[in-house]
C-alpha cells in the first residue's frame, strides 16, 4: 500500500497537481488522497483505472493495485464503512456483542482476534490488531466526530485477554470519557424494557450530511441508505440513550467495576 501510494504521489506531482486538486477532479476529499499516498488507506481499483487514464500512467496503478498480495485486515464486505467512519461528522453506535473497534485496546483487541474461528495465524492476529488501533486516530481527529457509544454491560462482563487486560480496558473507557465529542453509556442488565434486542447497528452522518445505517452479521454486512430504514435506526438510537445509564452514571459504574478489583 505505501508502495502504490508512492507511485501515486509521484506521479501526481509530476502532472502538476496537489493533493487536494487532484481529490476534487474526482469529486474526493483531500484526505481521502492523503490517506492512500501515505499508504494508509487501500487505492481501490476502479479509481486507479481513472486515475492512470487522467494522469497517463499507462496503466500503472492499475497493474499495481491488481498484484498487491491479499492480506485481509478488514473483510471486503466492510471496507465501505471503514471509508465512511473515517470522515464521518457523527457516529452513534450500539453494540451488545463486544466492546466497538474504536474504545478497544490492543491487548483487548488481540483478545477477540484470538477467539475467530477459524484460528488466526500470530501475524495475522497482529496485522489486524494494528488496523484496530489505527482506526481509532479518527477520535484524534483535528476536528474530531461526534461520537455516542451505548454498550451493554454484558459487555463489561466478559474478560477476553485476562484479568489485566480487563482492568486495563476498563481503565481505558473512563480516559475516552473526557475526550471532546464522545459520549459514553450502559445499557444495564435486568431491565425490563430494551430498544435494542434486534441486535448491534451503527448510525453515521457524512460529511455532506448524508444520513446512513450500518448492520454486521456473520459473515456479511449491510450499508443502510434508505431513509425509512435509516429513520427506524436513529428512532432505536433515541429510546436507547433514555434506557441507558447517562454519562455519568456510566462513569461510577467503570469506577465501581474498577473499584471490584
């Protein structure tokens, strides 16, 4: 990746462009650019096809691009919402299953990794571990997202990696507390009511305010462009924050579970 983004820089600058010339040629953010000739983001295809032709690299990237070595760090069916999450105004994210990608630390993150079935191979584990952890530079963003987690506590139970690991993610969550934009709560156990039994789903908010749903399955995943599905999704989101633990009582709950230890 940081091979072809070489290339594509190179070539970029030779035809006269800036990054950010080139990224609205082709209707791009400049981040987006940015992010693919630092080799941190995958060139896709397509777009090397239209960018040998407008830069005249006699198909190039193309040919790179089409002999990278597969290295699956995020599943294909996933990588449409890795693009969005990085640029994403506003994230609302739910989940019930494991704690979300970007409150995990790496020891947390290996954890789950170490739990696939089929086994993953060492390297493998430790590839996407550092993919993990990369992601999570979007809430370190200059003009960060505006972020709200709710999380079961079933969630909070599990002790994948150990007891260390454990203390420390708990640890971890308080700190992500006090960063600007993130919002934090706990959907408890033993409620009565939960608007959330269909099961984990994320809500984003584009850049050019775009509103849109994202579902994981085994195995597959689905992006939710509809407006009438996406408004269930954000109507689930809002009866949600009211059943859960607000911010602060999220807080003494982390310093209880810490204080258990």
């Amino acid at each position: 990746m940081r091979m072809v983004g070489a290339l594509l820089a190179l070539h970029r600058s030779a035809a006269g462009y800036t990054q950010r010339s080139l990224a609205e040629r082709f209707g791009l953010s400049e981040e987006q650019i940015a992010s693919v000739e630092q080799g941190r983001r995958a060139l896709k295809l397509d777009l090397a096809v239209q960018l040998d032709a407008f830069l005249g690299t006699n198909g190039m990237l193309e040919t790179a691009v089409s002999n990278m070595p597969e290295i699956d760090l995020v599943p294909r069916w996933a990588e449409e919402y890795m693009d969005l999450e990085r640029e994403a105004l506003a994230l609302s994210w739910y989940d019930n299953q494991v704690l979300p990608g970007l409150l995990q630390t790496s020891d947390y993150a290996r954890g789950v990794f170490q739990n696939d079935v089929p086994a993953l191979t060492e390297d493998e584990i430790e590839l996407r571990v550092a993919a993990r952890m990369e992601r999570q530079e979007v809430l370190h963003r200059r003009a960060p997202p505006t972020v709200c987690f709710i999380i079961s506590q079933v969630t909070l139970m599990d002790r994948l990696g150990g007891d260390d690991v454990y203390v420390a993610q708990l640890r971890h969550l308080l700190e992500l507390t006090s960063l600007p934009g993130v919002t934090l709560q706990v959907m408890p156990v033993g409620r009565s009511f939960h608007a959330g039994l269909s099961g984990p789903f994320i809500l984003i908010e584009t850049p050019d305010h775009q509103r849109l749903g994202y579902t994981e399955a085994q195995r597959g995943s689905q992006l939710i462009a509809d407006p009438d599905e996406v408004s269930i999704l954000e109507r689930k989101c809002a009866m949600l924050r009211t059943q859960a633990l607000n911010p602060l009582e999220t807080r003494d709950l982390l310093d209880r579970l810490l204080g258990e230890q």
